[in-house]
C-alpha cells in the first residue's frame, strides 16, 4: 500500500521540507519495524527519542522521515518533513493511511479517573442489544464487532489504533466507544481522529507520576473537549466540581448529567441493594442490575449518550434493564457458607471510597466487612497513604497487600500504604505482602453473612512483578479458597 503524502501535509504544522519522495509504503515509530520504502516518524517519547534512531531507520531502508529536529545528516534518495509535533504527524499520518475511518462510524470518547470502563463496556452492550455492530477500546479489551482482542494500553497508539477503526468499519460497525486516557491526550495517540461525542465522568488524584500535578491532569483531560469538532456532544458530570470546566473551550453542543442539580439527564437511586437498584431517570423507572451510587452516575451517562446518538428511550431503557456490570467491576461471588464477596478495579481513593461508601450503605451495619487492598509499583505513590487510610477508616478489618508491585519492592509499597494507618486503626489492620495469601486469609476470617471486597486489579488476570506478568486472578482465588 502506498500513500501521497500532500494529503496529510494539509493538515499539518510544517515547519521546513525537503521532499523527494511523494510516497512510501507504511509508517513505523519504531525503527525496528522499519522496512524498504517505509516512512519513519521519529517520536520524542518518555524513555527514549526516535531522533536519535533516525540513521538506524534510513538504514532499514526508511525513505521519508518525519521529525521535528532535522538530522545533521541528510541522504540525497530520503524526503525530509520537519513538523512541530512528531507524536501529532503520526496520529494525522495514520488516520490518513487508514483512509479516515473515524469519520465512517460514530466515535464516541469517554474520559475522567474513574467509570471509563464501566461507561464504554456499558454502551457497547447496550448498542449491541439495540441491533447493531459495534467497536470497542477500554483498559481491558478491543473489541471489532464480536473480534476480542487483549488490551495493552487504554487508548492504542495511533497506528493501531486506526488500523482497528478501519478493521471496524471493513466489518460494517455503526458505533464505536473508546476509553480516553489523559496519556494519550498528551501524546496525540487520538490526533486525526473524528469524534461524534465525549463523555465526562469525574476528576481526582492520579497518574501524578505522569502529570506531576494536578493542574496538569486537568488539563489533559480539558484537551480531549477542546478537540471535538462543533458538530459533535460534550456531555459533563455537573456534581464533580471540575464537571463544567472540562468542557468550557469545547466547541461540541453541551449537555449535563447529575443526581443532585437541574440538567438535561438527571437520576434518583429510588432502592439499593446487592441485587441491584432502581433508578428513575428523567422521570422513568427502570431496574437495573448494577449497585452503588458511582453505578447511578455511569448508567446516567450511558443514557444520555444514547438519547444524544438518537435512540430510542423506551427501547434503551429496557436494554439497560437486561444488562449487567463488565468483568472487574463489583462482581459478587458468594460462598455456600453465605460470605459475599465482591472484586472490584477500585485503585484510586476516590474509587475505593466509592465502593466502600456503596458496600457500607447497602449492609446498614450488619456483617462485618473485610477489605483486602494494594496499590501498583512505579506509579503515583501519593496515593498510597491515603486509600489505605480510607480502606482502614471505612471498614471492619482491613489486609494491606501487593496490586501490581512491578519493579518495586512491594515490601516498600507496604510501608507507603502504612503511613496513613492512624494508630486507632492498627489492631484491625494486618499486612500481607502475598496477594494469594492475604484474599485466603480474608476468606478464613469470614463468617455468614461477611462481606469480603478484593479490591484494586478487577479484571486483570495478572500479577507484574519485577517486569513479569504472572498469572493470578482474584475471583479464581476466591472461588479456589471458597470451595476448599
């Protein structure tokens, strides 16, 4: 496959160009994959700079580079394009090379800290149990209509990520809903994308390792409505205090979701409990078989989403009625001895306050809860102190453990966790740095009627440590210990 270059000039930033080369056969920033007549984009990324291997990629047989500091070395048989943004060349160049399919389909972003996964997941179901073919690229998987593939990243680089687009829309997908991290805002992974929608959930503390602050975090998301396009929604969370802000220099036509102020989709938690809730929105009951009030929020914005792609109201609430939570988010499992147990992806404060608050409003007291609950190595260590000091405060007993301890010590981890156990707290808390070991010992606690939450890896059906990924999955623990 070849491509003309002119098109993508046209919509990019270019600084300087020698070029000789009008077309070349595939994109590569990786200058390993490079072969004969391939373009090279040369990324500045966050451990290495593709700069630095531009000979190594002419080498392989690269004709076109493109970079934002040109080479003191320039080959007479290379075409040279200088731009101001590597990382956002490469999303323009490959949703070109696609052909554009993002504007083939209906693509629709979610981004905030918390509910992505949830929202997207929800929305693919629920679009599918309306009659149509569907995409989908969450922390856990992409999906091409009914084609799972493992997810590696939240939101794929730009070259994957529009090769899957095109697969898509090859296979006749009307729809497609996408998970936005704040990384790939920052890295223009979704540069050259087309957007019909963006969705907001909610604002705090993390990927601090990443944004350095908090202002910066916000920004990142801000960015994601700043680049939806007029004919396309912003719909926005009005009860996080950040809600609003999100999409004020967005050109999108606006809209609002709360449970607690006026807004276009508004929702009232009429009945909770462990089976499920009744929800009315904007004046319609429905039940569903979701629980807790982070679950009211992402169900709102699903509804509104829907109404937004112009479904029909009557037919999307029947089809939220019949579907149920994705994989990793408050699942319950519960023992023949009457122990329930509930895993859940909770790994930020305000997701584990979320959980807590959900499990000890529905329980009025009775049982006792056991949380068992790490956090990730090599990640914003802010954090660490303060959902342990929630997991203690909140709950009945409490097990400090190991997430993914990846490259650190999870040992050291513990103590970071440590820090914020206040000293009324510590005879309910204990410390087990084996993930395996400190969910049996929650479940040999447990007694009828206890409610044990495994919290902080969900879905995941792995352990890194010291960069390996282990097999370990937290229901099969509880199964395995349940029934033994």
């Amino acid at each position: 496959m070849t491509m003309d270059i002119n098109v993508s000039l046209n919509k990019l930033k270019v600084v300087g160009s020698v070029l000789r080369v009008p077309t070349f056969e595939k994109i590569e920033f990786d200058s390993r994959k490079v072969a004969s007549g391939d373009m090279f984009v040369a990324i500045v990324g966050t451990a290495s700079d593709g700069h630095d291997f531009i000979e190594t990629a002419i080498g392989s047989g690269a004709k076109m580079i493109v970079c934002e500091k040109m080479p003191e070395k320039l080959h007479d048989d290379v075409s040279y394009i200088q731009v101001e943004s590597s990382s956002e060349a490469l999303g323009v160049l490959a949703s070109d090379y696609y052909g554009n399919p993002s504007s083939k389909l209906k693509l629709v972003g979610v981004t905030g800290t918390n509910g992505k996964t949830t929202i997207a997941g929800t929305l693919y179901n629920l679009t599918r149990k309306l009659g149509y073919k569907v995409g989908l690229f969450s922390t856990v998987k992409v999906i091409v209509d009914t084609e799972v593939i493992p997810a590696t990243h939240t939101t794929p680089d730009p070259l994957q990520l529009n090769g899957y687009l095109a697969k898509m829309v090859d296979c006749g997908c009307d729809y497609c809903f996408m998970e936005v991290s704040s990384h790939s805002v920052v890295q223009n992974r979704i540069a050259g994308l087309t957007f019909a929608g963006g969705i907001f959930t909610n604002i705090t503390h993390d990927h601090l390792d990443f944004h350095k602050t908090f202002a910066e975090y916000i920004k990142a998301k801000q960015g994601f409505f700043t680049m939806l396009p007029q004919s396309a929604f912003a719909i926005t969370n009005i009860d996080d205090r950040n809600g609003e802000i999100m999409y004020q220099n967005s050109k999108a036509t606006k809209y609002k979701y709360s449970l607690l102020s006026a807004a276009d989709f508004k929702a009232r938690i009429v009945e909770d409990g462990f089976a499920g809730m009744q929800l009315d929105i904007n004046g319609s009951e429905v039940w569903v078989n979701f629980i807790g009030k982070f679950n009211a929020y992402n169900l709102l914005a699903v509804y509104g989403t829907a109404i937004l792609l112009g479904f029909d109201k009557l037919e999307v609430l029947k089809a939220m009625s019949e579907l149920h939570p994705v994989d990793g988010r408050f699942e319950i499992i519960r023992s023949k001895e009457g122990v329930t147990a509930i895993v859940d992806y909770a790994h930020t404060p305000d997701a584990l306050q979320n959980v807590i608050s959900t499990i000890n409003e529905i329980r009025c007291g009775e049982g006792t809860l056991i949380t068992v609950v790490g956090c990730g190595g090599n990640r914003d260590k802010t954090k660490r102190p303060e959902m342990a000091a929630i997991a203690a405060e909140m709950s009945d007993k409490l097990i400090l453990t190991s997430d993914n301890p990846r490259n650190e010590n999870p040992e050291d981890i513990l103590d970071d966790m440590q820090k914020g156990i206040e000293p009324q707290w510590k005879n309910r808390t204990l410390r087990i740095s084996s993930r395996e070991e400190a969910i049996r010992t929650a479940c040999m606690m447990a007694k009828k009627g206890d409610i044990i939450l495994v919290a902080g890896k969900g879905h995941e059906k792995y352990q890194e440590i010291k960069g390996v990924r282990h097999h370990f999955d937290d229901k099969e623990v509880l199964n395995n210990a349940f029934n033994n």
